[in-house]
C-alpha cells in the first residue's frame, strides 16, 4: 500500500525596519527554496520603514501578510507581532527568519526533512549561517562554555551531517514545530530588540524541548557588530556607558529582567558586570 507524503504547513516570520535591498533579497532567496512551498505562509512585519520597504515587498511578492509595526518595536516585538498572527491561524512549523539571511537553495528542505526525521518532536532546531566571503561562522546555535558563569557563551561549529545538542541559539534561522509552541508558547515580548531569542531557547530547555543545531550551513548572513559597540575601549566611558544602555545595546532593564530570569541567586552580580568591565576598562591604568 503506497504511504501519501503530506506536506506541513509552515509559516514564515520576519521583521524589518528600513533594508528594503536586504528584505528583497532574503524574501527572493525564500521563495527560490527547492522545498514545496504550497502551504508556506509568509508574515512580515514592517515597522514603519520609511525607505518604500512595505510597497516594494506588495509589488514583488504580493502574498507576503504585511503587518504594520509602530515605528518602536524593533526585532524581539516585532517577532512578537508576527508570531501571535501566525499562530492565531495555526501551522506544523514556524520559521524565524531575519531579513538580512539569505538561504542557501535546500535550506528549508533540509531543515524540515531534518526534523521530521528526528524521534523527539518537541525539538527546535536551529540553522547556522556564514559570512558570504569568509566562510566563517556568524550565527546559530549556542553553547554554554563555563559551568559557574550563565551567560558565557560560544557558537557551536555546525557538523557536516548530524544534528548536535546546543544550549540556546540566535533568532536569525530556527525552525520551531507546532509542539513546541504548544508547550511554551511564543516569543516573550517584555523584551525590546534582545534576548528574546536566547530567552526562548533557555525556556524551551527548562520546560523538557531539545535544541539542536542543524548539519551544515543554511545560508548566508553577516556578522552585525553594532549592537556590542559599549565594548569598544577607544570610546570615552560617557559613550560606552550610553551606548550599552540602548535598546539595541544590552539595555538595562531588558538586561536585567534576563539576568535575574536565568542567573539563579547570583543574578545581580551578572547583571552589574558590564557596567563595572566599562569602568574598568575605561578608566583603569593599563586596562585599555
């Protein structure tokens, strides 16, 4: 007896704020997937791009569910806007994207053939991308490096042909499956444009899911420096101490809700750290 194939239904969740060349290609790179994309759903949420963003992307790809975005909710909420919407309609699968990752032909095939292959269902899955030019690893899953720090991290190296087990990963490609969801969730959007990523990875851990960084490379993304720019020792302290303050720094009350969520009892030493490293490191003989 011949078994029917049925393919998944998947939704497709962005955000952008004034990339319009970079959204373009992302979503070009997205619909050119050798994946079978009939019950592909795409919700991009534009918030409030002044650059043509949202008509560029009605004109060239008019089945992408535009929602419109205030101007102030930058990646975490914007996420949040297009997660809520997609999960109202409900869907096996929901692929974070960012819109400046441009995937490689199979990625979405793979991941998904991926995953369906995998024994725990309550499983993420989590895409890794590299540098166009350089080949170098720029994001992906992460895993923890010291045993009494919580928050040292480093990006796990994909293998070339098995899933292997991280702590947490980067928004920029993870595949989620609809039982995940339905244990945890969406995005938290207390968080402004950090961590909700990271924060949802170390939930989905507490609560029993798996996280696993998919073989090989899916596409190509590069590396942002802008939102670690505090850490630059050239720049005079006023300027670390306002520039980690920022919503696309650490941002304070951000980092602190972080912190104190997945730092156990020391939490508020984690959360003070980065402050007292810019002092030190600003201000100390010898430190710069």
């Amino acid at each position: 007896m011949m078994t029917m194939t049925i393919t998944p239904s998947f939704a497709v969740l962005l955000t952008c704020f004034n990339r319009k060349a970079h959204t373009l290609a992302c979503l070009e790179k997205l619909y050119a997937q050798t994946a079978d994309l009939s019950r592909m759903a795409v919700y991009l949420v534009d918030d409030g791009s002044t650059d043509g963003t949202a008509q560029a992307v009605a004109t060239a790809f008019p089945k992408v569910k535009l929602l419109q975005g205030s101007g102030a909710l930058y990646w975490n909420r914007g996420m949040h806007l297009a997660f809520a919407t997609a999960a109202s309609t409900g869907y096996d699968y929901y692929l974070w994207l960012n819109d400046d990752t441009y995937l490689y032909p199979t990625a979405l095939q793979d991941l998904l053939a991926t995953h369906q292959g995998l024994t725990k269902k309550e499983t993420i899955l989590v895409g890794s991308t590299q540098d166009a030019t350089s080949g170098e690893l720029t994001y992906g899953g992460y895993r923890r490096s010291s045993r009494w720090h919580p928050f040292r991290y480093h990006l796990l190296e994909p293998s070339p042909s098995n899933p292997l087990p991280c702590d947490t990963m980067c928004g920029n490609c993870v595949l989620i499956p609809r039982e995940v969801v339905a244990k945890i969730g969406i995005i938290n959007p207390d968080y402004h444009h950090r961590w909700g990523d990271v924060d949802y990875g170390l939930r989905a851990r507490r609560i029993g899911c798996s996280l696993l960084v998919a073989p090989g490379y899916v596409g190509a993304c590069s590396f942002n420096p802008q939102s670690n720019i505090w850490e630059n020792r050239s720049l005079p302290v006023a300027a670390r101490l306002k520039a980690v303050n920022t919503i696309k720094g650490l941002h304070k009350r951000d980092w602190k809700r972080y912190t104190r969520q997945f730092g156990g009892f020391f939490w508020i030493f984690f959360w003070l750290s980065p402050y007292a490293r810019i002092l030190a490191t600003s201000l100390l003989p010898g430190k710069k």
